[in-house]
C-alpha cells in the first residue's frame, strides 16, 4: 500500500491494515535541530508549517546576500541545484511546481523505517 506524507504521524503505526505501507517523507528526526531550538524559545514543538516557514526566510536571507538588483532574480531561484532546509532539499521549477528530497518510509508497528533515504543532492547519480 503506498500512502502520502500525511502518514507522517506516529498514530498510523496503530493502524494495523497499514503495517508494510510505504509513503514519503522527510527523513526522521530531520528536523531535530530545529525542533529543539523552537521548544527552547517557545516552549512548545513546532507546527508542522513551521519548518516550510523557516526555509522560506532562510532562503531570503541566502538571496539577498547577492549582488544588487541580481539577487531575487528567476535564474537564483531557479537554481537547478536547489536548496537545503529544514526537512531536506527542495528546489522550484520553472513550471511553478517545486521538488523536496524525500525519504521512503515504510510503516511498522515500533515505528517508520527508512526504506530509501531522502537525496542530498539533485545532482544525477552517476554509475
């Protein structure tokens, strides 16, 4: 059975009929840096949207280190070699669409198992 990342939630592992299922996601604990720096400040675990929101700033910030008026250019964002952020790479597509770097995670009962781990790179894989 193959899901989407809305399994991303340790209540699925009680869901029996789901044992064996695979679906994508961010790589466990991919996040933990930036998990326990919010718990610190906030005192409380971040809202999943948080993550996205982060990289959204950071990756203004990175931007606008570029030289004026060349920063926040469609070639910047564009970079075919993406972004890292809080869950993983991403990059943005010159269709609109973006891509993530995510793992393949297969439900067990003791937890999700990584059955492919997410990319580092978009680079192609060379054999």
């Amino acid at each position: 059975m193959l899901g989407t990342g809305l399994w991303d939630d340790a209540a699925i592992t009680r869901e029996q009929t789901l044992d064996g299922g695979w679906f994508a996601a961010p790589e466990p604990d991919a996040d933990g840096a930036f998990t326990e720096k919010y718990k610190n400040v906030y005192g409380a675990a971040p809202p999943q949207l948080a993550s996205l929101a982060y990289d959204a700033i950071s990756l203004v910030a990175l931007l606008s280190q570029g030289q004026p008026y060349h920063r926040f250019t469609q070639a910047a964002l564009m970079d075919p070699n993406g972004f890292a952020g809080v869950d993983g790479i991403f990059r943005f597509n010159t269709d609109g669409t973006s891509e993530r770097g995510l793992a393949v995670l297969e439900v067990q009962p003791d937890g999700f198992h990584v059955v492919s781990p997410a990319p580092k790179t978009f680079q192609a894989r060379s054999f």
